[in-house]
C-alpha cells in the first residue's frame, strides 16, 4: 500500500496566492502517483475555503483521509456555522463526508488487509512542553499562556478559536479521544499510523540548534503541543511504526521509542508530499 500525505494546504490564504498554485502542482502529482491512501495532516483551508480545498481531489479516487488544523477550527464572531467547537465536531465532518474523506478525529480507518489502520487526531497544547521552563525562567510572564500574547504579537489561536475550553482542557479530551481511537484499532490490527496536526512529539516541533531560552521561542513551544500524547505514543510504541503531522511549516524527522515521526514541512509559499510504502517503510519526499 502506498500512503500519500500532506499538511498545512492553507487554500486561499491571504497574500500567498503562490500556495495555491503549489497545491495544484500537488494535486496533478497525486493523480500522476495514484496512491493507494491519501491523508492531510490539518490546516485546510480556514473557514469558506475548507470545502473548496477539498474538491480539488475529487478526482483521487482512493480512500482520503484527514485530521482538521488549528485554521480549520478558527471561527469570526458570529459565525453562521457556530463556535470552533460546532465547526469541529459537526461541520467538518459533513463537509468531509460529502467530499469523500473520512474524518480520523471521529474514529480509525482500518486496513484489515494490509494489518494496518489511520489512527489521528487535531491534537492540541497545554503549555505542557514548557511549562517548567517557563516557571523557572519567566515566573511572572505566565499570564501570558491564556491570553497567548507574545512579546511581539499574539498566536492568532486567541482571536478565532473560540470554544468553550481552555487551552489544557481541549488538550486532555482530544488526547482522550486518540487514546480510544488508538485501543480501538490496535484490537483489530496489530499496527497503527498515527497522524496529527500539531506535533504529537516534541521531537518533530520546530528544529533548533539549541535549547530555546527566549520568552518568545518558549512561548511557541507552549503552544506546539502535549506530554500527554507524547506519553501515549510512548505506551503504545512497539504497535506505532509512524507518526506524521505539520503545523509548524518546518520539514522535520525524529524519533521517539523507535517510532519514526515525520513532520510533513510543507509552508504558506511550498507544498510538500510524503509517500510512505507500507509495510516496507520507505519514505519518499517530493516538493510542489
């Protein structure tokens, strides 16, 4: 089985109308490919343009698959379609089922076959990847977590998400959530890929040379993801082969307890696509 997968499309972002055209350049290449599953590891298209995005691999005819991204869930005050949390837990799945893509944050796609399933979720953050360090370093810039003010501009998360959960209390349910979902599956297969929007390890957030020390570059990895993921991929590691995400636009490759994560890299401007050929695990990148 050849998987294809992408992340952070971003159809009809403002002012990156070179994004679009890339996406284009990437659905040809699929069809070209004819994968045998293709996945997008979240950030679609914000708002109106989620649909959109997705009618451009109408013509995919193989099993697609999707978690949504942080974008996907951004709502403006008095959205027609409701709070983030109706968007993700009603729209997108309809609007994914209309256009032939199963919506992993409802339940696995399971591959009896090939002893394999799709196991994924949006993921979110707690603070939890630096929380100690900031209590160490920045006692007093706490209150900057709930408000996600950074020292220079705001995590644009605090303008259009709005639900009724904190950051850690969305956190502890979608975590939940993949945990069934993982058990789930892991009873009918013996494998499972998980796939997510936000990194499900901290391995795969952004890449640095150095530890980061700054208020700012610990304030995104507050808001990159969660322990308690990190924790569940790690329990359940000797059936996760792979893990894939996106969300921070920064092409990446690590490992946790020998599962091998692959943070997709694709950006505002340039798309990228992996292939992964199950169950030889061979990767293949290819740039849009």
């Amino acid at each position: 089985m050849r998987i294809a997968l992408t992340a952070d499309l971003h159809w009809c972002a403002t002012n990156h109308p070179r994004g679009d055209e890339s996406t284009k350049r990437l659905v040809a290449l699929l069809e070209r490919q004819r994968p045998d599953l293709f996945v997008i590891a979240g950030d679609v298209g914000a708002g109106a343009h989620f649909a959109p995005c997705l009618e451009l691999f109408a013509g995919l005819k193989c099993p697609k698959a999707l978690v949504p991204g942080n974008h996907d869930v951004w709502v403006t005050k008095d959205d027609a379609r409701g709070d983030s949390w109706q968007v993700y837990r009603h729209v997108l799945p309809r609007l994914c089922a209309e256009h032939g893509f199963h919506y992993l944050d409802d339940g696995p796609l399971v591959f009896a076959a090939e002893d394999c399933a799709l196991v994924g979720s949006i993921n979110w953050y707690d603070y939890s990847w630096a929380l100690e360090a900031l209590q160490r370093r920045y006692p007093n810039e706490l209150k900057r977590l709930p408000t996600k003010m950074f020292v220079r501009g705001q995590h644009n998360d605090a303008n259009f998400v709005r639900w009724g959960f904190d950051d850690p209390g969305f956190t502890r349910q979608a975590a939940a959530t993949l945990e069934r979902h993982l058990e789930s599956a892991l009873q009918q297969v013996p494998k499972a890929i998980v796939v997510t929007h936000h990194p499900p390890f901290y391995g795969l957030g952004f890449p640095r040379l150095l530890p980061p020390l700054t208020l700012d570059s610990l304030l995104w990895d507050a808001f990159l993801g969660n322990k308690t993921v990190e924790e569940l991929l790690k329990r359940h590691a000797a059936a996760i082969p792979f893990a894939f995400c996106g969300h921070t636009h920064r092409s990446r490759q690590n490992t946790l307890a020998g599962i091998r994560g692959f943070n997709v890299g694709s950006d505002y401007e340039r798309k990228c696509l992996l292939l992964l050929d199950w169950p030889a695990g061979r990767i293949e990148t290819q740039w849009c």
